[in-house]
C-alpha cells in the first residue's frame, strides 16, 4: 500500500491504527508494518484497560499484552484510546529524529515544522530515521 493511501486510511482508523500506519514505513520510505503485532490487532471494545505502544503505535488491551518498551496506560471509551498518567516502561528516550508530537488520541505524529500546534493530550519527542516514535521525556500533556 502506498504512503499517500495508507496516510488516507490512517486520517478515519481508531486510536492507535492510524499510528501504525503513519509509523509503519512513510516517514522513512518504507512499506512494511513497523512490526508483526501491527498487522494483527485483537478486537477492542469500549471500557477496557489497555496501553498504547510508543514503539508502534498499537493499542493493546491490559492482560492480553504483557507491556514491552515504552507505552502509556489508559482506557478505551469511544473506540478511542484515552491516556492516564505518563509514560512507562523502558527503552530510549530523546532519540535524534524529527522533532514533532505524538497524538495520543487520534494516534497520528504531528511534525513540529508542519505548523500545528501540540494536539493534547501528547508525548513530545521525534520519528526516528527507523520509523520509531522515541519520546523526549516521559511527560505526557494534557
């Protein structure tokens, strides 16, 4: 699928899915899910505890998924991933890369040079050259 319709589909996917597809290979020329757990999601329902991978941008529901690297907890209303706290778990922060925002609840990075401001709530940090959203602290603004 191209960048320019898998940016299409991401615009109208839940929370999450559409950070998978804009993560999943456009922002460094690629074409490949940024992993295999992005292309085979569960189904998620309203009301249920889960976390959101900055890796990869998935949404996924608490006991299903044990954590792994940095992610945000929070719940699922809506259909939409709605944060609580900040961020958690281990791995790199402040990576080089593109400075931008990462959306927590439409699930889209937002570059800093594409005029916008900050949508909140969001974790500030940089698309890597791989692809990967690498936070600049574990503060997330609401």
């Amino acid at each position: 699928m191209s960048c320019e319709a898998r940016n299409a589909r991401a615009a109208t996917a839940p929370a999450g899915l559409a950070l998978v597809a804009l993560l999943a290979g456009c922002a460094s020329g690629g074409g490949a899910p940024a992993s295999p757990a992005a292309a085979s999601r569960p189904v998620i329902t309203d009301q249920q505890r889960g976390w959101l991978s900055l890796a990869d941008g998935g949404v996924h529901v608490a006991g299903d998924d044990t954590p792994l690297g940095l992610y945000v907890a929070g719940v699922i209303e809506g259909g939409r991933f709605v944060p609580e706290g900040d961020v958690l778990g281990q791995g790199p922060i402040g990576t080089p890369g593109t400075p931008g925002w990462l959306d927590l609840l439409e699930g889209g990075f937002h570059p800093r040079q594409d005029g916008r401001e900050p949508p909140r709530p969001c974790v500030e940090g940089t698309l890597t050259a791989d692809g990967a959203f690498s936070p600049a602290s574990r503060r997330v603004t609401y």
